[in-house]
C-alpha cells in the first residue's frame, strides 16, 4: 500500500495520532540540526576548533539513551500522550537556550540535556502512532514517521538559506523554541494509544526488568543493529554542511540547496521501502537499502561539480533513509507490549550512543589527510553499510504481529 491509500484507510483520529508523533520527530531534529549548519561560526566565535564544537553532536547522541530509557519508562506506565508532551516542551526550551551559551563549555552543557529530552521523543511518538492504527498499514506509516528526521534536517536547510545570512546562529537556536506549540495540538487532538489504555487497568503491570526476562540477547541485538544505523546517517549527514563549506567552499546558499537535496532524497526513500517492507518484509528492504547504497558513494564524495554532487547525495541518501523507513515498525513488532515505549527508543539511543563518536572520529580522519572529508565520509559508509546489511540479515522478524495478544 502507498502512502495515499493508507492514509484513506485510516480514521481521523488515527491521522491526527500520526501526524503528531511525524511532527515531534520533525521537529525534534530540526532542532538538533541546526546545530551541523553552524558548527564553524559556532568555532570562530569561540576561537576553537571545529573539531571541539563537533564534540557537541557526540554529547547529544551519548545522552539521548538517558531520554530514551526515562521517558519511555514514564510513557510505560503513565501513558504515551501526556508524557510526550512535556518531552517536546523540554527540547525546545533547551534548544532556545542554547542561543544563550556564552562560552563553549555552557553551550556542551546545555547540548548533553538536550539530548536527553531528544532521546525520549522517537520511542514515545513511534510507540503511539504504531499502536494505534491498522497493522498492514504500519509500513508506510512507518516510513513517513522516520522521514519526520528528513525532514526535520530538510527544514533547517531551508531556515539556514533564507535566515542565517540575517540572524547568525544564535538567531537561528533561537528559533528552535517554536516546537513547543506542537504541544497545543496533541493536547487537544490526539488521543492516548488503545493498546496502552486497554493495558492500564493490570493490577499486575509487569516493569521493564520484569518483561525483559528471556528477552536480553533481543536487546543486545537491537543496539549492535541500531549502533549500525546510527553510523549510516550520521556518517552520512552531520558533517556534510561542514565538508561542503571547509573542502568546497560553497557560499551558504549553494549548501543550503544541496543539504535540501539530501533530504529530498531521504524522504522519498524513506516512503518507498517503509511501504516496500509491507510486501517484501523488514529485513530484506533493509538489506537491498544497504547495499545499493554502495555505488551512489563515489558521485555523493566526489561529484565533479553541484549538479554532480548534488545527484549523489540525493541517491545516497535515498538508499541511507530507505533503510530507516522501515526501523519504526521493525523495532516496535519486535518489541514486547509492556515495554513498547522503552524498549526501541531505548535500543535505538543505545545504538546513538554507540555512534557518538562518528563525527569527531571523521574530523580527526579528514584532518589527518588535509582537510578530505569526502574521503573519509566514503570509507567509512561503505564499511557501515556492509555491517549494516550483515547484522540486519541475521536477525530476528515479527512482520505483522498482533500488538495487545500478549496481554
């Protein structure tokens, strides 16, 4: 089913559960890639290093499992929608704080909490919109889902071009705070999920240690897959602006307009194998989004020209977000229900903090061969990629599980 027909087969209410928790992811990651924009204004003004101002994306990746295990748990047990809610305030509060930071070592601190409250929105918003529509929808829903981190970064673009030339980063932080009106719109239009509300009245609710018992080799595999994906988009993505503007020195509208094609593409792969999945199942649209990213890497790193580069980062990153389109769904039907908020989110910042060291490990490696980011980007996503379709093709699936069975 594509994207329109599902979309008719779901109520209003399931539509709005939807496109709430595609929202929060959007804007969610807006608000963290505002950051990759910005990184060398951020450097010059500090007078550091590009390399110290990258470390900012490490600390937020490494705190977003602190999130993911928190929130989840209170989602867990208080419920999806209400928890929610405060996530997204928390993220946009820490993101307009940021354009207070008077020095690096302020703006590192306030970067690592917001980490902590980006960890926790996937998981709650995956977990809500999964529960509550129809199963043979849940692949190009999930598709759409994941690409809100498209878009997200796709938005920032287009705030970076029309806005940055005129308000600097600091202006372009601030702006991050406008996320918290999202909340205004959950309040009053989305309801809980089914699963979670026919749940609540358990006198016995199993905890998370509880229903984890027998499941931990489940987990274990859940972060070396999403410690994979992690390092295929953010490899891929976080220093792409950088590379642009430190080997190209592209003016900020050629970036701009090259960042929006990467998420062009990344959406439109995003769509196609999350629904994909539905007719040729989670692991196999996964793999082949792997491995054919692997022939778009040479034109995506060294593309002759801006029309050359920028039909490689939009192959690339179909096949990048391709493969992504299809982890909301994958990680909810494998997840046990008593932990249908912590477990994937947990697993996926779990993965996240694994990875937090790919963009000052690609600094490091492109300073190290004189400033060739597109040579150190290229090598380590066709090594990630491999892994990526190896992990993914020896693990477990559960397309089309019945969520609440368990109960």
């Amino acid at each position: 089913m594509n994207l329109i027909s599902v979309w008719r087969e779901l109520d209003s209410s399931q539509r709005k559960v939807v496109l709430a928790s595609f929202l929060g992811w959007t804007l969610d990651a807006f608000d963290f890639f505002l950051l990759v924009f910005v990184m060398p204004e951020i450097a010059h003004e500090f007078d550091v290093g590009v390399k110290e101002v990258a470390f900012a994306l490490t600390l937020t990746l490494a705190f977003r499992p602190v999130g993911a295990w928190l929130f989840g748990v209170l989602a867990d047990r208080f419920g999806r929608r209400p928890v929610l809610m405060v996530d997204i305030v928390l993220f946009a509060t820490l993101e307009a704080a940021s354009a207070l930071a008077p020095s690096l070592a302020v703006l590192l601190v306030i970067r690592a909490l917001f980490g902590i409250a980006m960890g926790g929105e996937w998981g709650i918003g995956a977990s809500l919109a999964m529960e509550s529509i129809p199963p043979k929808t849940r692949g190009a829903v999930s598709g759409l889902l994941q690409e809100g981190y498209a878009a997200g970064y796709l938005l920032g673009g287009l705030v970076y071009l029309l806005l940055f030339d005129h308000i600097g980063w600091r202006g372009m932080f601030a702006i991050g705070v406008l996320p918290a009106l999202l909340v205004l719109f959950i309040r009053r239009h989305v309801p809980e999920s089914p699963v979670w509300e026919a749940a609540r009245s358990d006198a016995a609710r199993p905890g998370f240690f509880e229903t984890m018992r027998g499941h931990w080799g489940l987990f274990a595999y859940l972060v070396a897959l999403m410690t994979c994906f992690n390092l295929f988009s953010h490899g891929s993505q976080d220093l792409y602006p950088t590379f642009l503007k430190a080997q190209h020195h592209f003016d900020t509208a050629t970036v701009a307009w090259l960042t929006i094609t990467l998420n062009l593409g990344a959406i439109v792969g995003g769509l196609f194998f999350g629904a994909w999945s539905e007719k040729i199942g989670r692991r196999r649209a996964i793999v082949i989004a792997a491995l054919l990213a692997l022939p778009a890497i040479p034109l995506w790193a060294y593309g002759g020209s801006v029309l050359l580069l920028g039909v490689g980062v939009f192959l690339l990153q179909v096949m990048v977000q391709g493969a992504w389109g299809v982890v909301p769904v994958h990680l909810n039907e494998l997840s046990p229900d008593a932990v249908r908020a912590t477990l994937p989110g947990f697993a996926y910042q779990g993965g996240n903090l694994l990875a937090s060291f790919s963009a000052p490990f690609l600094t490091s490696f492109a300073e190290q061969r004189g400033g060739d980011y597109g040579f150190a980007m290229a090598v380590f996503i066709a090594i990630v990629a491999l892994l990526l379709a190896l992990v993914t093709a020896f693990g477990p699936e559960a397309r089309g599980k019945t969520f609440g069975a368990s109960r």
